[in-house]
C-alpha cells in the first residue's frame, strides 16, 4: 500500500506539474471594438465559442463607445502595445494600413485557396491595396428608407415601394409634415436625416442625381459638379422650402434619432438601427431608397477585423480573425440584427432572414447590394468629412446659402485632399 501510494503522488504530481505547463502555455490575445453592451455580449459568446475549439487561447473582449474607443487605440498604439485584434472602420482603414502599423494578412489568406470565396465582392473592395489585405470585413451596411406605419397610414399617405422616386419620396414627406396639436408650430415632419456625413442621406442623393463625391487620384471633391447641385437643391428645399425635416434645434428636444423618437415619418439608416427601433410604440417598416433622375442608388459601408503588426501572437490573432469571420461568428452577429453578414452562405440563411429582432423584410439590406455605391475609402477621409461637413452645416443653419456652403465645402475637402496625397 505504501509502495502505491508513493507511486500515486509522483503521478498526481506529475499531472499538476502538466495543468500547470498547460496554464502557462496558454496565449492571451485581445479583442478590441466599439459598439453596444449587446454587442459585446455577442462577440464575448464569439470568443467563448472559439476558446471551446481553441482551449491554447484566450479571448479578451472589451467594447467601448465610438469616440473612447479611438481614443483608446490610438493611446495604445503609442504606447507599443496595441490589442491584438481590433475593429476598424473601412473609411478610416487606409489611414490605419499607411501607417505600417497593421500586419498583412495575405499570407495568411494565400495558405487557405478560396477563403474569400464566400464573401460579397463589394465587401472586400474597401481592403484590398496593391500589397494585399491588411484587414478583411466584418459585417457590411446598406442604406434603406425606414417609415412609420402608423403616420402614413394616419395621413392616409400610400406606404413607399420600389416605383418611388424623389418626387413621389418630396411629395409624401410635404404631405407627412403637420402641426398635429393645432399650436402654430410643426411637431410632426415627414423626414429625418443626419446631413453632415455622406452616409446615410446625402451622397445616395447625389449619387442618384448623376454626381459624384471625390476623385481622389487627382485629389477632387466632386460635389459641387452641376448634376450634384441638383441634388443639394433638391435636400435644401425639402428641409427649407417645404420644412419637412426638422432643424437640429427642433431635434433636440425629442433626442438625436427623429424616426426613433416618432416625430419624423421617414428617415434613412443601415440595418445597425433596427436593434434601436424595434421597441419603438409605432408599425414601422422597410423600402428602397427612391429612384432618382440617374436611377437608384444607395450607399454601401462595412467594420472590419485588423490585426496589429506589433501583435505578440499574429499566429493565434489570425486563428481568431479567421473564426469570427467564419460561418459560427457570421451566424452570431446575424442573431442581434446590427448589421448583415458578409458571408453569402450565412445572409442568405435562416440565420439571418429569419431572425428575430424586428418583423421587416431582412432581405431587402442585402438586394440593396445590386444598387450600392461603397462609401468613399481613402487616406485623409476624418479630415476631408470633418471640413466639408463644416461647411454644410453652414447651410442647414442659415448661416450660408446653399450654393455658397457647397462652394466652401469643395474648397475645405480640396485642401484636406492635398494634405493627404497618396
């Protein structure tokens, strides 16, 4: 007995000698995004998924709000010691990949022939430099008209269909905008937008009038041409002609979100708001943007998973990356309605068709595809949007009229082009 019970220390401590080895050898990498507490549920259920598969890593999920997460990053970037994997936005990815701070994954990508082969082409086109991918998609956003059910039924007004063009979408909105309480002011509008941006409203109108927003390889900001000052015109008279838009300061009062807080009829957003306005107290639905006099156009966005070049661990952050941008992540993702997958196999599956986050046509985000422009991408976008915004919020305010805001914007977006040359 004492001779095996000697024989059963040495084993016992030969096995927590090994579980000691095996604690040691197991590789922590981070994963840094922004976005929603939800969200982060969602990524963290991700990272418990593929530590299952994966019991040599650990995942470290931390979720911020947009403006502190690129606070952080930035700090740590500087520091030397940036998290492992991270979330980027396509516009603002070629500034990141010039600053040789993000790993190349073609490598990666090259070793596995057909890896891409599932993914919705436009997705991809925002990451792809001549040296290869330093960052593949995440998730993608097409523009969609939302409208409230309930005013346009109210109004007797008929709900927006694929036949819609800007002036049908112009006369619906004059037709949806009402002083409904009789006290000389308007308190319901037929149409909100956030204007600053191109994304969500304005360059899917310009874009459908015939213009264009940037040439960046001769380093012009295209939208003062005489086809996109048709559609400026078009928004100023919406918003100050007809007054079917409210002014931010009427905004304010009610929130940031004129759909989502029921005082505008229409507004237009990425599939990222149905999680927001699925509790909402009204029916509301999905449409097509309207035609215009160049057709339908909307606008096509996407987050995406880089990884750090400075990563400890690119072998274990890669195999990360790679799961999360596979079927089981793609699936997760689809679950909470924030956006539609790139991956054909997983969008156009139950997953996410038949998910449960708001009873609309899903499918719509991804049809909106065969009518999408991406989002301008390019070196330099922060600065060039943050000085053309500035001067179109001249003319939402009053302080310029809308010819003369333009003209300022195409000057401001001409000098941050020229600042950032590529």
């Amino acid at each position: 007995m004492r001779g095996k019970t000697r024989i059963s220390l040495a084993a016992l401590a030969a096995v927590t000698l090994l579980g000691a080895a095996a604690a040691q050898a197991e590789t922590e990498i981070t994963y840094q995004l922004w976005g929603s507490p939800q969200e982060g549920e969602v990524w963290q259920k991700v990272a418990q998924e593929f530590e299952a598969q994966h019991p040599d890593i650990k995942v470290k999920v931390e979720v911020n709000d947009w403006d502190s997460y690129w606070e952080k990053i930035r700090v740590l970037m500087a520091g030397g010691t940036p998290p492992d994997v991270f979330a980027m936005d396509a516009p603002l990815y070629p500034d990141w990949q010039s600053r040789g701070v993000l790993l190349n994954l073609q490598p990666y990508i090259d070793a596995e022939p057909g890896l891409l082969d599932d993914i919705y082409p436009i997705t991809l086109e925002a990451y792809k430099t001549k040296d290869g991918y330093f960052g593949l998609p995440r998730d993608f956003q097409t523009i969609v008209l939302y409208y409230n059910k309930d005013m346009f039924d109210a109004a007797g007004v008929a709900y927006p269909n694929d036949s819609w063009t800007y002036d049908d979408f112009r006369k619906a909105a004059k037709a949806l905008t009402k002083d409904t309480n009789g006290d000389g002011s308007i308190d319901q509008w037929g149409f909100w937008a956030e204007v600053v941006d191109p994304e969500p409203y304005w360059g899917a109108v310009v874009w459908s009038f015939g213009g264009d927003i940037v040439d960046i390889p001769h380093g012009k900001t295209l939208i003062g041409s005489d086809k996109a000052m048709q559609a400026w015109h078009f928004i100023a008279d919406m918003w100050l002609e007809d007054k079917s838009m409210p002014t931010q300061e009427q905004l304010q009062q009610y929130g940031t979100d004129g759909f989502q807080a029921g005082i505008a009829a229409m507004g237009v957003s990425g599939h990222w708001s149905v999680p927001d306005y699925a509790p909402a107290k009204f029916k509301w639905a999905v449409a097509p943007v309207p035609k215009g006099p160049a057709g339908r156009v909307t606008g096509v966005n996407s987050a995406g998973f880089v990884i750090a070049k400075a990563s400890k661990h690119p072998k274990e952050a890669w195999a990360f990356v790679k799961f999360a941008f596979g079927p089981t992540g793609q699936a997760e993702l689809a679950k909470i309605g924030l956006a539609v997958p790139i991956r054909k196999s997983v969008a156009e599956s139950p997953a996410y068709l038949e998910q449960t986050s708001a009873p609309i046509d899903h499918k719509l985000f991804i049809d909106a595809l065969q009518y999408a422009h991406p989002k301008p991408v390019f070196r330099g976008y922060e600065e060039w949007s943050a000085a053309v915004g500035d001067a179109l919020n001249s003319a939402w305010t009053g302080a310029l009229g809308v010819d003369d805001a333009i003209a300022e914007a195409v000057q401001n977006g001409d000098e941050a082009l020229a600042k950032n040359r590529q």
